[in-house]
C-alpha cells in the first residue's frame, strides 16, 4: 500500500480526495471497497459493480470450499470467459511476486494483466482465509494506453487501484 501512494504521489495524484463505501461480509470479514457511488450488485451467485458508462467492472466472488486452489483456478477461468480474453499477459510491475501470507492465516494474491486485443486491464486479489475463497476483479476496457503502457485516465484508476488494495478479510 505505501509502495502504491509513493508512485501515486509520484505522479501528482490527490488520493486524499477518493472516497470508498466499504462493504463487509460479517460471517467470512471478507471486505470489499468500492469507489463511493458504485452500487454492488448480485446475479447468479456473483456479485458485481460497474462504472456508468460499463468501461470498469468489479467482479467478485465469495465461496466456502475446502480446496480455494481449486477455487481460485475456477475464479480465473471464469474470469476468461467473463470478459472473453484467453491471452491476458502478467504485468509485473502490479502483481505480487508470491502469495503474502499473514499472521492471522490469511493469504492473499495481487496480480494485473493486460490484453491488446481487446484493450483490457485485469486487477485481481485473491484470498483465502480458512475454507474461504475471496476472489475480485477489476477489469478495464479501453482504458490503457500501450505507447506509454499507463491508463489513460490516471485518477480513474488509481482510485480502482487503491480500492483493490483495501479488499481484504478485515476479522
């Protein structure tokens, strides 16, 4: 989180000025923040938010499952079939490099990809905490430019971003 305000200050972005509705699921404390206004949605057993005008989409899935490595395999490749990219490539320069794992038995994963064709930009965080799976998905469309490889809208972003890194499980 610190590593992602430096590079946020780097580049003169007002964080300050985001504001997040931060929803929890009391039995798991899975937590998620959305950017203030987004309205969380439910549909077939997956819940959802999207932008006005659809250009980003949270996805996010919350399963008991004894086996979350299997769980987080089907996430991923629900995610493939959500979004209709099969070739998405890691960007490094946002993704964990191993699961962190914290005292409190919680592991979580951080990972983006990017696709060409269609323009898509994947964040993601995995979870597991017990036999629970905590998986969401912030995916971008048309929003990232690859001359310079950066979002064409930075404030939009970061906001998505700093959202992303508050998703946790909070207990």
């Amino acid at each position: 989180m610190y590593q992602i305000m430096q590079a946020l200050d780097q580049e003169g972005i007002a964080y300050n000025n985001f504001s997040f509705d931060i929803y929890l699921e009391a039995t798991t404390g899975a937590t998620i923040a959305l950017p203030k206004g987004m309205e969380l949605k439910q549909e077939n057993g997956l819940f959802y938010a999207t932008t006005y005008d659809n250009q980003v989409v949270i996805l996010i899935a919350l399963y008991e499952t004894y086996d979350v490595m299997q769980m987080s395999l089907e996430f991923e490749n629900m995610l493939q079939a959500a979004t209709g990219v099969y070739t998405w490539q890691l960007d490094s320069r946002m993704s964990f490099l191993i699961p962190y794992y914290r005292p409190d038995n919680v592991v979580i994963n951080r990972k983006s990809f990017f696709n060409y064709q269609p323009n898509r930009y994947l964040i993601e965080a995995l979870a597991a905490k017990e036999f629970t799976f905590f998986g969401v998905a912030t995916v971008f469309k048309e929003s990232f430019d690859f001359n310079t490889y950066e979002f064409t809208d930075q404030d939009l972003a970061a906001q998505f971003v700093l959202a992303l890194q508050l998703t946790t499980f909070t207990n």
